[in-house]
C-alpha cells in the first residue's frame, strides 16, 4: 500500500481518515501521514521516505523504535498467552520498579492517560466528598468528560464543555483558571473555600507547547489547596519517567500522581500513584470503583519494564546532552533567520514557538503564529525531519538521537525558518 492507498481506505473507515484527531494534520493543512515502521530515531513512510522522528509517538518512544529489548520482551510475553484477567508477576514486578523510582507507595494500572486522571479525580472526590474540580488552561488531561472543559467567561467561573456531547452538568463541576496565576488560584479557593476536591495539573504543561512554570505559582499549588482540603494531582503523564527517573520533581507536595506513556513502552497504558489511605479507596479495597479487562496486560508490563530498565541515570544525562544541542542548534538558526520564534526546553521536551518570547499561559501561546508552524512543519517534513504536526504538541528527543541526526534536524531547520517566516 502506498501513502494515498492508505489515507483513501481510511477515510471511508474512521472518522476524518484517522483514530485520533492530532493524526490527520488538519492543523499544518496536510493530509494524514501514513507510517509502515520505525527504527531507532526513524520512522518511515508507506511510500519508503525516512524522517527524523521528534514525534515519539506523543511521548512514549523515549529509546526511539523499536529498540531490540523491548520486542523481544514483548514477544516473550505473548509467548507466555496475552490475556489471563488476573494478577501476574509482570505487574509486581513494573511496580516495584516504579515505587522504587518514585516512591509512590501504591499504584493502580490502567489502560490509558486518560482513564488515569478521570480515576484520579474519582479518588479526590470520594476521599473529600466534594465534587468540584479545578484544571487550568491549556492542560490536558485526556478526554474523560469532567475535563473537556473550557473557561467560563469571567476568571473563577465554572468552566463550560469544551465538545459536542459533553453535558454542562458535568463541564459545570469543573472550573479552568489561568495557569501561572497565583492569584487566580487563591480567588478560586476564597470563594470556594469547601466545594474543591481537587486541583489538577499538568507538571510541566506540554500540551500547548510546553509552558514554564513560574516557581511562586507552584509554591501556592503545592499549599493553597491543601489549606483548603482540596488534593493535588500532578498529572505527570508526560513527564514521569520523561525528564528524570521517576517523577518530574516539580510538585513534590502532589497527593496523588498519574503516569503513563513511557511506563508502557509503546503500549497503552496509566497509573494511578499515592498514598494507601487514597489509593485504597480504589476497589476491591474500598468504595470508588475502576476495573479493566486489559488492566496491567503481559505484554505492556514486559515492554515497561524492559523500558525503565534501560532508562538509567546516564540515559537522562545522554538525554539532555543531546536535547541540549538540539535546543542550541534551533536558538542559533532562529537568530540567523531573524525568525520570531523562540524555543523551550525541559530535559528531553521541547517546544518552538512561532512567537518572539516563549508563552506563560495559554492565551499567550494561542497568540503563537501558526500558520508561520504550518510552513515549517511541511519545510521540515520536506527535508525528513517529522515534528508533531501541530505547534501546540511537543517535540520529543530520545536516546537513539546522536549527533547526526541532530546536525540534520539543525541544517533542515535553518533553511526551513527561512521558508516559514520569508
Ligand atoms: N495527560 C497528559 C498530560 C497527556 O499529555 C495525555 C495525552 O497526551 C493524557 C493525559 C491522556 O493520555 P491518553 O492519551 O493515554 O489517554
């Protein structure tokens, strides 16, 4: 099959051609990109073109594709039968590996991000008995309906559904405030001083590009809600296991974390990490109820466990040393180009923004220039490099990125910040 066989027999199977909607490349006003395989910081296309991939598959290719290890974990475990729908020594044995590296004293696997902060947030409101939750712009959380949510019209409103289907009554229990403003934070809590079970929050935001977090307004998460009684999630999907062995680090005080992507190894997979006194409210233990017929499956164990046992405290400083140069790299072609963009960094992550400094909150990156990111997604693509197709996902370095590929990506961009911004 080639690239337009595929795209022509998906869009008369799946909705607008795909199975999740970043993946039809509406936003860089392309076509879907079909891809046949990866190989190390490569992917390839159906029709045979290779690109430095800094998709990483949203987050979880953190060795690049397909590393050897990890096949052949995964093929050892479906050796051993797929699905047993009951408790196996892979589970023990990738949680150990997490409660060791995090210090979470129980966790719960589930099958996806998304059902990992929508039980998260089940857990907030049974250990509270309060059913107002806060998020804030720009994060996301997954598609559970409590947190499609977009902002109400005033700052400290209730927030309004942010799709089609998702009831008001629901979109209504959750308010959505400026992130990196305390003071918003602090409103909120005066005026709701014992509605809120929960604020939640991405560590490092990376789903509007990545946004930095101003340290006083970490400090006032980490202790206005809890001076109220309200639990912390630090949504941590993205960045456990991204940026250090184990967690982030950046809300240390979170009462309740939730994880996934690189835990998985490529296969779906959340996490639900705390105390017992919150964890053990999960049932069979206690009242809040969450089941999964793939919950904790084989073959996701062995490839998260084969995983995290390659990602040692040398990997991360690999990590960064490469990540660096590339973020080096762009600052200089950007400055070359009189391009205005600039660039953000945590560790592995990276975003570069169509705009001249980088975003605080979300109303500052949607002022980024995006059709300036459409241009240089396809100049990029052009020269086989594949970023995200969106200026509001973030780039992903891993440990098959060296140097070489590097350069390339550095050359590739110089000339396509020239095409992107004439
Ligand atoms: N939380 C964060 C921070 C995410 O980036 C994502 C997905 O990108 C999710 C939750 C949802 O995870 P999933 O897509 O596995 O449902």
């Amino acid at each position: 099959m080639t690239n337009q066989s595929i795209r022509e027999a998906a869009a008369g199977l799946f909705p607008g051609g795909v199975n999740s909607p970043v993946r039809s490349y509406r936003s860089v006003g392309g076509d879907p990109l079909p891809i046949v395989r990866g190989a190390g910081p490569y992917v390839f296309d159906a029709d045979g073109a290779r690109y430095i991939d800094y998709v990483g598959g949203f987050g979880p290719a953190i060795l690049g594709h397909a590393r050897p290890e990890v096949t052949r974990a995964i093929a050892e475990a479906a050796a051993d039968g797929l699905a047993f729908g009951a408790l196996g020594p892979r589970e023990v044995e990738l949680a150990a590996v997490i409660r060791d590296a995090t210090g979470l004293e129980r966790l719960r696997f589930l099958n996806s991000g998304t059902e990992a902060t929508m039980t998260a947030i089940r857990i907030a409101r049974a250990a509270t008995g309060r059913d107002l939750v806060v998020k804030f712009d720009g994060c996301y959380h997954g598609h559970s309906d409590g947190l499609l949510v977009r902002a109400g019209s005033g700052v400290a409103t209730l927030g309004m559904s942010d799709s089609a289907g998702v009831p008001q009554a629901v979109a209504g229990l959750t308010a959505v405030l400026p992130y990196n403003d305390p003071a918003a934070l602090i409103r909120w809590f005066d005026a709701h001083p014992a509605d809120t079970a929960a604020v939640i929050v991405e560590s490092i935001p990376a789903n509007v590009g990545i946004l930095a977090p101003d340290p006083e307004f970490l400090q006032v998460l980490q202790a206005v809600p809890r001076a109220h009684g309200a639990l912390l999630i630090a949504d941590e999907i993205i960045t456990g296991f991204r940026l250090a062995r184990g967690l982030s680090g950046v809300l240390p005080a979170a009462d309740l974390v939730t994880l996934g992507k690189i835990i998985g190894g490529g296969l779906p997979i959340g996490a639900i990490g705390g105390p017992a006194r919150l964890l053990g409210l999960l049932a069979p233990e206690g009242p809040v109820y969450q089941a999964g017929t793939f919950s904790a499956n084989p073959a996701v164990m062995a490839a998260g466990l084969a995983t995290l046992q390659l990602l040692t405290p040398a990997a991360y400083q690999r990590l960064e040393q490469v990540a660096r140069h590339l973020e080096n790299g762009l600052r200089t072609a950007i400055r070359r180009a009189e391009a205005p963009a600039s660039v953000v960094r945590y560790g592995s992550m990276l975003s570069l923004f169509f705009r001249p400094e980088p975003p605080r909150d979300y109303a500052q990156a949607r002022e980024a220039d995006t059709a300036a990111f459409a241009r240089f997604h396809r100049a990029m693509r052009a020269r086989g490099v594949l970023i995200p197709p969106s200026q509001f996902e973030t780039w992903f370095v891993s440990l098959a990125h060296n140097e070489p590929e590097i350069d390339a990506t550095v050359c590739a961009a110089a000339e396509a910040l020239r095409e992107a911004c004439p």
